[in-house]
C-alpha cells in the first residue's frame, strides 16, 4: 500500500503514531506470559520498527509529496491499534490511514 504525505508534518504524525503502537506492543510483550502470544508481538514489534528507519529519512526539500510502502502486515498492525491516543494532528493522519488501509483490505 504507497501512502502519501503533503507535508513534512503529516510524516512527523505518522511516525508518532507508529512510536506509539510500538510502544504499546512492547510493554505487551513484558507482560505476555503465552511463548507463542509473545513471539508473535515481537514480530508485530519489528515490523514496525523496521519501517521507522526509513520514515525518518524521507525528505521534504523540493518536493511537493513524498510517500512510503507500507507492508500489509504494517497495514494491519496500524490498523488493528488504531484507538491509540496521539495528539489532533496525528489522530487526523491515523483517520485517513486506517481510512486508506480499509479500502485495501475491501
């Protein structure tokens, strides 16, 4: 799924939300007794930090938009934490992605 960014604040947001879920995810596999369940979330957990990386790259210099791939598996970790609380910009940017993510999936 290529989603796409006006502005070099909508990719600030979206990297947020992703810190966040990662975050999330993390503390879950401190708490996670089940081997399985928590392996499982370790994977969610480098899922989505391997594409925290290449967010942080992306410029703004002369171009108007800029986009990223994001994986169907990232696709359904965001979208499957998508009731995580970040600010009103980011929640704006969540909207819109879950959005784009469930007319994938449709």
């Amino acid at each position: 799924m290529l989603f796409k960014f006006s502005n070099k604040d909508e990719l600030k947001a979206l990297i947020r939300i992703l810190q966040e879920i990662s975050m999330e995810l993390e503390s879950l596999v401190h708490t996670e007794t089940d081997i399985f369940r928590k392996y499982e979330v370790s994977a969610r957990v480098e899922l989505i930090d391997e594409i925290l990386p290449k967010l942080m790259k992306k410029q703004f210099s002369k171009q108007l938009k800029s986009s990223i791939e994001i994986s169907k598996a990232v696709s359904i970790i965001i979208f499957q934490y998508r009731e995580i609380a970040v600010d009103i910009y980011a929640e704006v940017l969540k909207n819109r992605l879950v959005e784009t993510i469930y007319r994938e999936m449709v």
